[in-house]
C-alpha cells in the first residue's frame, strides 16, 4: 500500500500535463530501463533542448501506420523517459539516453506550437511503473538459449558475458528493446500489464522466431 501512495504522490508532482513525443517505428522504451538516442533532426533538437527547461521528460511512441508520413498516427500508448545523460557533437547532433519513468496513454494531440508534437497524457492506468520493479522469474537457460539463435538469425552481435551477468529486471528490457520484432509485436510488449505477461510473450515471440522456417533449415539445426 505504501508504494501505491508513494507512486501517487510522484505522480501529482512530477508528471505534465502536456508531454513532447517522438514518434519512432520499432523503438520502445519500458519503465526503468534505459533508451540511448542520436538526435539531430532540427525539429527533435528543438525538443530535447525545450525539454531540458521542463522536468527533461520525452515521451517515447510508435507511428501506427504509414499513412501521412509527416503527420502519422500514432499509437495509443507510449513511454515517458526522463533525460538523464546528454552529450552535444562537434556536428550539432545530441547524444542523449531516456530512462523510462511511466508509461501514458494519448487523451488527444495538443495544438501544434512547436517544430515537434506534444499530447496531452493519461497516467493514472500506469502508475504502477512509478513503484519498484515487480520481480519476475524466467527460465534463464531457455531464454539465453533462444537469444543465441535468434542473434545469430538476425546478425546481432552482443557479449554474452554481460548478457550472462544481467540481472532479469536489466536483462528482459534490453532484449526487448533491442529486437527488430514487428512493431506491432513491439507495442504488444510494452503494453503487457505486468512484466511477468511480458516475459512470457516475450519467450513465446522468441521461440516463434527461431522456428525452422524450412525443411533445410531445420536440418541444419541437428
């Protein structure tokens, strides 16, 4: 109970009533875990510096379709992350990372008054992700498993040292902001109510994935 009215009153303090995004296909970030970003479209520079004025939040989110391409649609739902590492290039570009803070869900688009869109956001669904990591379970070896074979199904090179090393609330993020699922698939992730339904259809997305496609492949797997 504790930490629903801690989460609360972090909520009532912290959190806008109008929140910058950028839309991104294929790019989510999750609660607590960690976005490294390049920026260097004028209009999203425009944000990031407008957001280091302002509580340094940026709500990350899906482009829901192709339609449009300099207005799409968007998703319903996405992720505010705080700015908390900033870096300028001698090129003009912001190197930044997001740490994700709480997910929202659109109420409507707000008036466009700057280069980049804003909306104005529901958090109350959501406040949970303001508490402490749920802890979660997962079948390590099953998971690292299918991670060894989907990489190198997709020519991913990672150190499995520190993929061995990382705890599940560091490690589960990771991979799925990593993986070039569908951004359908993706948006499904980071909607998942609890991490522990996360997990597991992150398992299940894992294991359609490495399915032998063909009767080739699949003998080339014994």
């Amino acid at each position: 109970m504790s930490n629903i009215i801690d989460a609360s009153r972090t909520f009532a303090s912290t959190l806008p009533e109008e929140l910058p995004v950028f839309p991104l296909a294929g790019a989510v970030l999750l609660p607590h875990a960690r976005l490294p970003l390049n920026i260097f479209e004028p209009r999203y520079l425009a944000m990031v510096e407008d957001a280091l004025g302002k509580g340094r939040l940026i709500g990350m989110i899906q482009p829901n379709g192709e339609e449009d391409e300099a207005h799409p649609p968007l998703y319903s739902v996405g992720c505010a992350g705080r700015i908390t590492s900033f870096n300028e290039t001698d090129d003009g570009r912001l190197m930044i990372v997001l740490t994700g803070v709480c997910r929202f869900r659109i109420i409507d688009e707000a008036p466009n008054k700057r280069l980049y869109r804003s909306v104005r956001p529901e958090w109350k669904d959501y406040l949970a992700d303001l508490g402490d990591p749920e802890q979660v379970d997962i079948d390590r070896e099953r998971l690292i498993g299918l991670l060894k074979i989907y990489f190198k199904k997709n020519s991913i090179q990672v150190d499995w040292s520190v993929v061995q090393n990382a705890p599940n609330d560091v490690l589960l993020p990771t991979v799925i902001m990593i993986c070039p699922f569908a951004p359908n698939e993706k948006q499904a992730l980071l909607e998942a109510p609890t991490i522990t339904m996360r997990a597991t259809m992150l398992m299940a997305l894992l294991e359609m994935a490495v399915m032998p496609q063909t009767e080739k492949e699949a003998e080339l797997r014994h």
